[in-house]
C-alpha cells in the first residue's frame, strides 16, 4: 500500500462528496482512504457509508464526538500504507497527480517528508494562490530539498505527506487537543526528520470561512497548550525564527480571542508560554495588559449581574406591595387558575413575604423547601428537594438562577412549577 489518506469527518455533508471524489481522483494506484466519523449529527455517515459500499479503497471507521485530533490518531492506528497524509472534510485535493509525484519525490531524493503548493477557496468562490513554498521554488520546476531549520513552520500539514514508519517508530501523534493540535504533531514529525522535499505541485485546497474560531474557554486554552508545547521544543532545539512567529500568533492573531475568553487557567498558560520564551526582544508584550483588561471585564460583568438583581428585586418588592395598595390579590389569582395547595421553594426575602402574604388566606402551603432547614412554627420545611409531596404547585422565589431551579424541578416532578415573577406578571396583567 503506498499511501493512507486520513480524513476526520464532522457534519460535512456539504462539502463531503468533492472531498472524496477528490481523494479517489488522485492517480497513486495503491492507496486507501479513512475516514473516521467524529460523531456526526447531520447525514455525513451516511455519505460516508454510500461511498464505502461503491469504492474498496474507502474504510469508514466511527467515535462518539472527541475532535479531529483523536479522530486521525484512529486514522494513524489503522494506516497500512508507507505513506500518511491528512485530508479535512470539508477541503479537496486539486491536482490528481500530486500525491503520486510527492511519493516518487521521497523515494528518489530518500526523505521521509514531502510538501507541496497550496491553494484557497475564498467565500465567492475565488480560488486563489497561497504562497506556500512557492518564493523557494523559483527556478526549481523539479522542486528542492529544504533543511527544517531553514523553514521553522509549524502550520499546513495537510500539504505534506509522512512515511508512516517515522511516526510509529517515533509514536508521534496528534495531541487530545479540540484546537491547534496539528502544528504540534508537525513540529514533531520534522524534529525527527530534519528535513523535506518541497514538489512544486497543487496539492491542496483549503476552504476559507467553513470553520469559524471559537472564543470558547476551552479552545482557546487547547490553543495555548498546543502553543505551549511548540514554544518548549523550539527552546529545546534552537529554533528562534519559530519561538518568533509563535509569539506573534498571541500577539495578534489571538489577541483578542485571549482576551474575550481569559480565565486564571489562559493566564498560567500564558505565564508558562512566556518561561519558555529564548529569544530576546521576543516576548508576550501584552500579557499584562490581558491581564488587566481580564479584571476590568470581571469587574463589570459583576457589577452588571449586582444591577440586574437590584433591578428585578426592586421589582418584585414593589409588586408585592402594590398587591396590598391596589387590592390586587395574590390568593384570588391562585383560586383563578384552580391552585389551593402550594409549596414554596426558598425561604430567603420573597419567599418569606410571598408565605407571610398568604399564611392567613384560603391558599394552604403545605410545605416549604430550603436547604438552610429554616424553622417556622406551623410549616414544615424540607432541604432535599427529592422530599417533595403532592400539591397543586411549586412557587420558586429565589431570584438568582430562579428559571434554573425552576426546570430542575420539572425534571424531578409532574407538579406545576412556576417562578414567584411569573406569578406577579400573571397577577398585574389580570388588574391592568
């Protein structure tokens, strides 16, 4: 087998078909394509299975939802060609003659990676050119060989292809990351190999604006740690050019990512990034700066929340006495909507009004429920919500997370749930 073709597929179905038509054009006689299903919500397994049974050269293998770094260490378990490379879903292969001459490339000029040239498919449709290679081309139309230490990239590694013994030999592998897992893995891989053949060929198209960056916490501290780890291995072996372009990255480029997403947990990440900085004049220069704009969002966002409770608390203090005031009834609304017997869930300042406005009326709280086990002369008051017995229905009155609490206890019983502000709304709308 001369070469697996590695594909991770999640909900790809609009792009799927010329991805794998794509794959199969390509002339390398001896070659098998994976395609490992990431857990698929929409109808690319299905896809994914039609091509299986029409075309041998397809194996589909399937895992739950764990992202595409897992999904090609799968691949690289189950590779059986001399060769790897990695195709994404919802990308293609141009030249059907590439991969071919990529691995004639590695045989006659005995290197274990061969790159190639790189294209875009813009939003319109445009495809254009990537300069990728091409500057060191020039004057090479049979292609050059490049020493690692002279490039000191980490990205594109869907425009190489990787003889597959190096990796196990070297258990190379992608790391269990959701972002940035692939510079890793080839910077990995060319640590071992020291170098390339680059063949001036179109290998790869990349589809630009599919995959949009997530500011998610948790992507953005998978991207660091991939961050991370390339900064300590180019520390290790002198790659200064590298440690360069790795701290632009969170310059700029993920400036503003980190910053809309920082958490204690980006900052150790960045502090550890930072320690492993070599090159002079080559720093974080906004860690600082980060960090203050981090504090000053935190500052906002809990004077914002503090606001937001004073407000619908001020609201619910001022309709419970304009209850009073405007003989607006809370009892008689009750009655109206056939509820006798209640319970109430929280006994903090609402639900303390809310019982004392209804402990001489014809409503009857049977019970109470406060995990502060509050005691009431005539009221008996659970802390467990499992305790809960039988009544017409649950008045949850803390205001903080109160629509929360309230689907919880849907989860948990057939009884009517409603919050203390529905209530109030229900009660002013029927006396406006």
């Amino acid at each position: 087998m001369d070469i697996s073709i590695i594909i991770p597929v999640y909900n790809a179905e609009q792009y799927l078909r010329e991805c794998l038509d794509s794959a199969l054009a390509q002339t390398v006689k001896e070659k098998e394509i994976i395609c490992i299903d990431d857990g698929s919500t929409d109808s690319s397994y299905l896809i994914l299975q039609e091509y299986q049974a029409d075309y041998k050269q397809i194996r589909v293998l399937r895992q739950e939802n764990s992202g595409p770094g897992k999904a090609r260490n799968v691949g690289l378990e189950n590779a059986k060609g001399e060769y790897v490379c990695f195709l994404d879903a919802d990308d293609y292969y141009m030249d059907e003659t590439a991969l071919e001459q990529m691995i004639e490339a590695c045989r006659i000029h005995k290197v274990k990676v061969c790159g190639s040239f790189r294209k875009r498919k813009c939003e319109n449709g445009k495809v254009e050119k990537f300069d990728l290679h091409r500057a060191r081309c020039n004057g090479f139309p049979k292609g050059i060989i490049l020493e690692y230490s002279d490039y000191q990239e980490d990205y594109y590694y869907q425009n190489y292809i990787f003889c597959l013994d190096i990796l196990k030999k070297n258990q190379i592998f992608f790391p269990n990351y959701r972002r940035y897992q692939d510079p890793p893995f080839f910077l990995r891989v060319m640590l071992v190999a020291k170098r390339m053949y680059i063949m001036p060929v179109e290998l790869y198209c990349y589809r630009v604006g599919h995959q949009n960056w997530s500011t998610h916490e948790k992507f953005i501290a998978h991207t660091l740690k991939g961050i991370r780890d390339n900064m300590k291995l180019s520390k290790e072996n002198k790659l200064f050019d590298l440690q360069k372009k790795l701290t632009a990255r969170i310059n700029q480029e993920f400036y503003w990512p980190i910053a809309n997403a920082f958490t204690a947990e980006i900052y150790n990440l960045l502090c550890e990034i930072e320690k492993e900085v070599e090159e002079r004049n080559c720093t974080i220069v906004h860690l600082a700066e980060i960090y203050h704009y981090y504090e000053l969002r935190a500052s906002y966002d809990e004077l914002q929340s503090r606001y937001n409770e004073l407000c619908a608390s001020y609201y619910i203090m001022r309709m419970l006495v304009e209850t009073k005031y405007k003989g607006i009834c809370i009892e008689k609304y009750l009655q109206s909507i056939q509820i006798t017997n209640i319970s109430i869930y929280g006994l903090g300042t609402f639900g303390m009004a809310l019982y004392n406005e209804l402990k001489h009326s014809k409503i009857n709280i049977l019970y109470a429920i406060d995990k502060k086990n509050i005691k009431i002369k005539d009221l008996i008051v659970f802390t467990d919500i499992n305790d809960i017995q039988e009544c017409d229905a649950i008045i949850v009155t803390p205001l903080k997370e109160c629509n929360h609490i309230a689907n919880e206890l849907k989860k948990k019983t057939e009884i009517a749930v409603y919050t203390l502000i529905e209530i109030l709304n229900e009660v002013e709308k029927t006396h406006m």
